[in-house]
C-alpha cells in the first residue's frame, strides 16, 4: 500500500481518483492547490504525486517543477493527472519534472498501472 497525494482543485476529482486509489489499496491524501500540495508533499512524504495542472495560484507545472528541484521532495514521482491534453503541455509536464502525464477523465486500471510503474 502506497501513500499517494492528491493535487486538484476539484472536489469531484479528489472524490473519484481517491475512490481509485483506494479500490487499489493506496492511501489518499489531497490537497486543494498547487502551494499546499508543496507543503503536503513536504510534510507527509507521499510515495507519490497526481498532479492537476490548471489551478488557481500556482499551477501544476510550477507546483511540479518546485517539488522536483526540491532536496526533499526531489525523489517522489508526479504523475501529471489533467485535461490538458496537447503534446506540448505533455512535453511542458516532462520538462518540469513530472514522470507520467494522463489526461482527463482517467481510466482507473490505466492511473493504477501507471502509478504501479512508478511506484518500482
């Protein structure tokens, strides 16, 4: 069982990929936006980040970019969880540190193997 947190704003995003994560037996933590997702991932050390990317203050991709030139949270995966789904926010995603990018609405058993890639 990993413990995985959570980066969106929406509250039915958070309620169905949590409702995924835990049919997959991960534990969930969520976050609301991009600075308490840095200061969740600060202070819970998941063993891994879904990642929204449009968010009000800072976005995914700052969020991202942040935690992956961070000491101390530099070594847990983000997997990029959005709507975004041309090939240059992908490749903007990958740039700023994320290790996956899915797009929105995700397929439960797709985000589970993903993260289970991750999690090796």
């Amino acid at each position: 069982m990993a413990k995985i947190l959570i980066v969106d704003d929406s509250p039915t995003e958070l309620h169905v990929l949590t409702k995924i994560l835990r049919q997959g037996g991960h534990e969930a933590l969520t976050a609301s936006d991009g600075e308490s997702g840095i200061a969740a991932a600060q202070t819970q050390a998941p063993d891994a980040i879904l990642m929204d990317v449009v968010m009000p203050g800072i976005n995914g991709f700052q969020a991202t970019r942040k935690l992956s030139r961070d000491p101390k949270t530099q070594h847990i995966p983000v997997l990029m969880v959005t709507t975004k789904d041309q090939e240059t926010d992908r490749e903007w995603g990958m740039r700023q540190g994320a290790k996956g990018y899915l797009v929105k609405p995700v397929d439960g058993r797709e985000l589970l193997q993903k993260l289970g890639e991750l999690l090796r």
